[in-house]
C-alpha cells in the first residue's frame, strides 16, 4: 500500500489539530483512499519536542526540511501570516511539492502568485480551511456548485465578531465589555482589530469572490466596516424595527460588476442568518440554478479546521494515488477563463438603512432632519425616540427606505453639522428583504 508523507510546518492550535486528526482518523483515511496518509515531518522553531502519541514523527525547528526534503509528499502551512509562510510555500512548490493551507490572508492577497506558480509546476494547492474553519465551502463551490451562476454571496464569517453582537443582544452588554470577556475565553486575540473591524471576514470574502465569479479580487476592493461603534442602544432598537445586528460579508453579482463590502447589517429575525449564534459561521451562496443553499457550523477552532486541512490532504493523496493532479482547477474556474469585472463603488449601493441621530432637545430637531433628508431623496419609513434626554442630548432612532449610499453619506454630513446635532450619526445599512 503506497505511502502518502506529509510535513507540517507550524504546530500551534491548528497544527496541532490536523495532526490529532490525522492520527486518530488514520484507518478510516486509509480505508478511503486506499493508501496510508502519515505525519512524517514537523517544522515549528518553538518546540523542542513533540507530544507522547507523535514519537514517530520528526520535530527539525528547520522549515527546509518539509519545503525540499525529498521524502515530503505534500506540504501543510500553519504558521499564518505572509512572511514567512508565502516563502515557505512558494519554496515548496518550486520543489514539485504539493501545498495545504489555512492562511486566509495570504491566499486573499497572493493566491494568485500561489496558484500560478503552482499551475507552472503542476501541484495543487489546497486551502479549504481557510474559509469557514469545519465548514467545506471552499469545496462547494470548486465542485458542489460548478453548474451554478453564483448570484450572491452573503455570510457571518467571524465566530468572535458573532459572539460579541450575540452577547450584547442577548445580555444587554457593551462592546467593550464583551470584547474583554471574549478574550479571556479565548475568542478574541490580544490584538481583535482583525475580527472586530471586519478585515478578517474581507479576507475571506475576497477569496469565496474570486471563486464564485472566476475572476480576480483584492483586498482594497472591499469596502470594509467594523462592529466597534454599534451600542446596546442600536440592538435594542434593530429589535424594536424586528431585526438583530449581524457583521456580514455581501456580494451581489451584478454580470458587469460584483458588489463586495464587509460592515453591520441589519438582518430580518426570520432570516437564517439573524439565528446564528455563538461563534458560529454561516455562509448562504445563491445559486441561478439551486436558489439558496446555507452552509453552517463551527468558523475556527482546533478540531473543526484540522478536519478541513485534513480533507484537503485527502483530496491531493487522491489525486496522487489516481494520476489527476489538478483535475479541479484551484479556484473552480480554468486559469484562462478568468476575467476582468469591475467592482460596484460602495457610493452606488442602494439598500434601506438605520440612522442613530443624537441631539440636542429643541423644537423642530425632527423637522430639520427630516428636511435635510428628504433633501437628498432619502424617505423615512419610520421614527423611535424612546429614551429620555440626559443633559438634554436625545437619541433619535430612523429607518429609513432604499437609498443611494452616496446620496446618504451627503445628508448625515450635512446632518452632523448642524449646531444641534451632539454626536456623530451612525448609519447602519439594512438587509432588503429578497436577500
């Protein structure tokens, strides 16, 4: 029976992981692709030794000898970032070795180096864990989806982001104090920026985008807000307006342009994606052919995204056992089949919105506001001003009809200008309902 070796670079949470999972799993793996798949090289410059159950496996603190060692089949990154984890993938596919990996950030602004590269030398390369943790979406649209004309993508695609507008909805809490309890359960690193301020979700957006259109996005290209400024307040009204707050990535293809933005959104609480809670993921794809199909678990964690980096291993030993290296093209489309589609200027969105408006308590505040908005063609649908003025400052909560995004930056402006208005307005975009 052939011998698949794998080498690891990386023995953190998910290395660690994928290497549990390939060693528990291993006969089941064996009965499924007809060949035994095993461990046999780790590279991590903070170890000295490996734990009881890997005595067999080789720990070197030298990456050289998992990227160019001969006995190394397929090669799995798991240290993250770009450097140097794109110099060890590239090393390693210059020297015909097939690559598996995690790194969101990296395949979001260099898979198209990666790739081609890897086309030149006639590898593969695997990443479906970088993209929903245990969720095999990447897979889904690489073959599940292949008869389909991706019409839309939308998804919670941040587990930490997720729990902390779960908790502030749910308990009533602040940001910042869910934020600090989400990193002392291990949700959130030291550093959340990524998580909170929606890039984390933008990386992989880019990279389900570029999948589902067969055409190359960049990071700068999506427009990217985070869930730092929404307040209790702000839930507690979505409610009111029958809706929960969700940090979601959206894309909407439009044929001769995609749409691609990342911020809070307002979604209807009869909608699936308003249900998701906890850390979880979701991620709903719209297909011409099958309508709407929902992908849902576990976004990160130890196990769920070794199983997907598992997967992947298993997909190229396949391929490695049958003589089909490449039969699927990385990112679904063939690398000639790409094209050129211009991305929707975020001031061209049209969507309803919600409008936090903190003023002074004067006579003809709401008028004002109301003029200034009808001004610039935006209607309201509908006014709550519930709370009490403090020191005479009130918040007044709008929603407000589908409207140019331009046409709205231009009137809060305008809006947050006037002497009576106390703090900057927020503005969140509401999902319509045919999403």
């Amino acid at each position: 029976m052939r011998e698949i070796r794998v080498g690891l670079i990386g023995f953190g949470t998910v290395g660690s992981g994928t290497a549990e999972v390939l060693r528990v799993q291993a006969e089941r793996l064996q009965k499924k692709t007809g060949a035994t798949i095993r461990l046999h090289r780790v590279a991590d410059i903070s170890r000295d030794s490996l734990p009881p159950e890997f005595a067999g496996v080789e720990l070197t603190k030298d990456a050289n000898r998992v990227t160019t060692a001969a006995d190394i089949d397929i090669v799995v990154e798991l240290i993250g970032g770009i450097e140097p984890a794109k110099s060890f993938i590239l090393k390693a596919i210059a020297h015909g070795k097939h690559v598996v990996t995690a790194n969101k950030a990296l395949i979001s602004q260099h898979g198209r180096e990666i790739f081609e590269a890897a086309a030149a030398k006639n590898v593969e390369v695997g990443f479906e864990a970088s993209v929903g943790g245990g969720i095999p979406v990447i897979k889904a649209l690489k073959e599940g989806l292949v008869a389909n004309r991706i019409e839309s993508i939308l998804g919670i695609m941040n587990g930490t982001a997720n729990y902390i507008l779960n908790k502030m909805t749910d308990e009533g809490l602040e940001f910042a104090a869910v934020l600090k309890e989400a990193q002392a359960l291990g949700y959130a690193e030291a550093d959340p920026t990524y998580d909170v301020e929606g890039i984390d979700t933008a990386h992989k957006l880019v990279i389900l985008m570029s999948m589902a259109y067969g055409t190359h996005v960049r990071l700068d290209q999506v427009s990217t807000e985070g869930i730092s400024r929404i307040e209790p307040i702000d839930i507690e009204f979505a409610r009111e307006f029958g809706y929960r707050i969700k940090l979601l990535a959206i894309s909407h293809n439009h044929g001769d342009h995609i749409e691609a933005r990342v911020h809070p959104t307002m979604v209807p609480t009869g909608h699936l994606l308003a249900n998701i809670s906890g850390a979880f993921n979701a991620i709903q794809f719209t297909g011409d052919m099958v309508q709407d199909v929902l992908f849902y678990g576990p976004g990160a964690g130890k196990m769920p995204t070794g199983s997907a980096v598992a997967a992947d291993i298993v997909d190229i030993a396949r391929n490695l056992l049958h003589d089909s290296i490449n039969r699927v093209p990385s990112l679904g489309y063939l690398p000639a089949s790409f094209k050129e589609i211009s991305i929707t200027p975020l001031e061209k969105i049209r969507c309803p919105y919600y409008f936090r408006v903190t003023v002074k308590e004067k006579p003809g505040v709401l008028s004002t506001i109301s003029g200034i908005l009808g001004n610039h063609g935006i209607s309201i649908r509908s006014v709550l001003q519930k709370a009490r003025a403090r020191q005479g400052i009130v918040p007044v909560m709008m929603r407000a009809y589908e409207a140019e995004e331009a046409a709205v930056s231009r009137a809060l402006a305008e809006i947050d200008a006037l002497e009576v208005c106390a703090a900057p307005t927020v503005k969140i975009r509401i999902m319509d309902n045919d999403e």
